[in-house]
C-alpha cells in the first residue's frame, strides 16, 4: 500500500523531469522470464528503466538503502521498493554469489529482471566490458536476454549529484537474445564470455558508445562519491 502511495507521486514527478522517449518497448516479451541488459550511466538509470518498461522491472540496490530510521528512512525504502528495487549486501566473493541467487529467485518467479553487466556506472561514456554474471543468468536460467541503451541520464543525475535536473532521456529496447538453444545447458566460462560479449555488441549497437575493451574500475577516490549502481 506505502509502495503504491510512493509510486503514484513519485512517478508523474520523474517522468515531468526526464520526458522519456521510448523505442522498441514492444521488444520486450510480456510474459516469462526476461532479463534486461543496459548499459549504466546514473543512478538514476533503474528509476527510468522501470518507468518505461512495460513491465515491473526488478533491480538489485544496496541493503543500506532500506535500513534507515525515521520518516526519511521510510521515504527512501518506500522510493526504492516503488521502482522494483531489491535489497542485497554489496560485496564480493559470497556477496555476489548471493546477488546472483536473488536475481534467479525473480526469474524463476516468472519476472523481469534487471542488471548492468559493466558492473558500475560509466564515469566517461564509454561502454566498458561487460563481466559474466548477466550469462550465468541467461544460461543457467533459459531467460531471454533484452539490450537496453539508455542516454540523457547522466545529465538527468550527474555522478555525484544527489537531486535529478530536468533533461530528456531516451531508453532503446533491442530485441531478445536467445541463449538456451545454441548452448543447451552449457555454462562453462568460455560460454559465459562469448554470451556477455554477444550482450555488450548488441548494447553498443543501440546505445552508439565508444566500446572499451577492459573492465569498468572507479578510481579509489571516487568509490565513495560515487559509488556503484
């Protein structure tokens, strides 16, 4: 009820700042499992995701963000549970283990959802490499995989910028990639890589980034300006 009340202000407020264009919705399947492969901007990138999309869109968010005490507290959990967000302790190692088995949980519920497989925003523009998780997913789990190109969100909520400005955004849906059939069950590491590279061709191709062949890495004094998304 709380999530509603969030959602129903926190939507009109949103998309009067962002004036979303939309392309390729119909692309995205309106049943099963899907999942949603974007390249990362902004913060802000999850909020415009599920606002566009023409279904709920489940994200992971950092558990801090729903541990708050007090009005504010519950305002901040109340935004982020509104736009689909999904608690997880951040970390590596058994952390991100367990980020990968709640997104299963979502999919295996039959939902959609959502991940950016650079990993944490783009600080330069640049479309960097994706990391394997998003094909361990798609693999492991049959999804079909749908590119996401998003631009305009980094001047909607420039890193470091706590308050969104106005500023269009355009959100590109691409069109599903099927994994199951040609790998049958194979998750070995050479399948994760070749699948994620394919993700990463198809996003660059919506999204006309320059294409950065390492990993995305925030400089360590910018990790906690910045932080990931």
């Amino acid at each position: 009820m709380f999530h509603s009340l969030v959602r129903s202000v926190a939507v009109p407020a949103v998309r009067l700042l962002c004036r979303p264009v939309v392309e390729g919705a119909v692309n995205v399947p309106r049943r099963g499992r899907v999942i949603l492969a974007g390249n990362h901007l902004s913060f802000i990138d999850s909020v415009v995701i599920n606002l566009v999309a023409p279904r709920p869109v489940a994200f992971l968010a950092k558990a801090d963000y729903f541990r708050g005490r007090g009005v504010k507290g519950r305002a901040v959990r109340g935004f982020f549970g509104a736009f689909g967000a999904v608690p997880v302790e951040r970390g590596g190692g058994r952390s991100a283990l367990g980020s990968l088995e709640v997104a299963r949980q979502v999919l295996d519920g039959e939902g959609v959802f959502g991940i950016y497989p650079e990993g944490t925003r783009s600080l330069d523009g640049r479309l960097y490499r994706g990391r394997t998780g998003v094909a361990w997913l798609a693999l492991s789990s049959g999804a079909p995989v749908v590119p996401v190109a998003l631009s305009g969100t980094e001047r909607l909520q420039p890193v470091g910028r706590r308050v969104p400005r106005p500023h269009r955004v355009t959100v590109r849906f691409g069109k599903p990639l099927h994994f199951s059939e040609r790998y049958d069950g194979v998750c070995t590491g050479a399948a994760r890589r070749a699948v994620t590279d394919e993700i990463m061709r198809a996003i660059g191709e919506l999204s006309g980034q320059e294409r950065v062949a390492s990993y995305n890495e925030l400089p360590s004094g910018a990790a906690a300006g910045a932080g990931r998304g």
